[in-house]
C-alpha cells in the first residue's frame, strides 16, 4: 500500500477551491515545522463596514496551524485554539499569515500563530492539534466517499 500525502478535501474553506474560502497554499513537504502564506480577505468575510468577521479571523488562524500541523505529523486535528484579536482586521488587505510548530510529542503537536497587516500583529493563536487514525475521517458520508476515492488512487499508482 502506498503512502497517503497530507491533503484537505477540495471543499475546504480555508484550503480549497471553495468558492467562499480563502484559499490558502497547501505546504508541499511532510514534516515541516513553519508556515507562511498571504491572505485576503474580501466582502463576503465582512462583519461591520470594511471589517472582517472575528469568527473568520479565528478559522484562518487555525487552518494555518492545521495545514502546519497535518503536514508535521499526519494527520492532525484541532484539540483547542486560543485567539487574540489585536486591533480590527481589514477587508482588501494583502495580510502575512505565519505559523511554527512550538512543541511536538506523542500524539499532540502545538502550533502558535500570527496574523500581519504590514509589521502590526492584528491577531494571534495558540493551538494544540492531535494525530489522529485516517479512521477519523471515515465517520461521514464524505468521508468515507473521498477514503474510497484516495484508495482507488494509491491502488491504481501501485500498478
């Protein structure tokens, strides 16, 4: 059998093609144990006039640690995150998302990150994340629909 490379379903809001999400890069190595990537946020990630909606700021945030988390040992799941919100974060700003691993043993991986506008931290996470079995991901219909697609893959790749 062959090895399953970190990966997010296509539908993801934070790394996918979701037509909503932000759409962050993938890592494209295992193991890593810092992220960056460039983030913006539009109009339908509003709140109030110009602002981007908190609960959004938290969910970018953590899919930085996650994307980070999962390619360090995969696959990794959010146990708990923490969010500081700085000052307001604006809507149609080029912003600097960055994550690194801060400890890492047994089955939990802690990842702490930082959202930039220039050189102003407007929010920051703490978030520890746990390896979990690929078994996790098959308690849904679409999960076990994207497992079966992923074992079609490998299978055919072993040929």
């Amino acid at each position: 059998m062959g090895v399953v490379p970190p990966h997010h379903d296509p539908a993801c809001w934070g790394c996918g093609d979701n037509p909503d999400g932000i759409h962050l890069p993938q890592p494209t190595e295992e193991g890593i144990e810092r992220y960056e990537a460039v983030v913006i946020f539009g109009e339908r990630h509003q709140a109030g006039p110009g602002i981007v909606h908190g609960g959004l700021v938290a969910a970018a945030l953590d899919e930085a640690c996650g994307l980070l988390a999962t390619w360090h040992r995969f696959p990794a799941v959010t146990a708990r995150i923490f969010v500081r919100y700085r000052r307001p974060v604006l809507i149609n700003h080029e912003l600097a998302l960055a994550s690194w691993v801060t400890d890492s043993r047994g089955r939990r991986v802690h990842v702490d990150a930082k959202l930039r506008d220039g050189d102003e931290v407007v929010a920051e996470a703490r978030g520890a994340f746990v390896h979990v079995p690929l078994d996790h991901f098959l308690a849904t219909p679409e999960g076990r629909a994207a497992g079966e697609a992923w074992r079609k893959r490998l299978h055919r790749n072993e040929d």
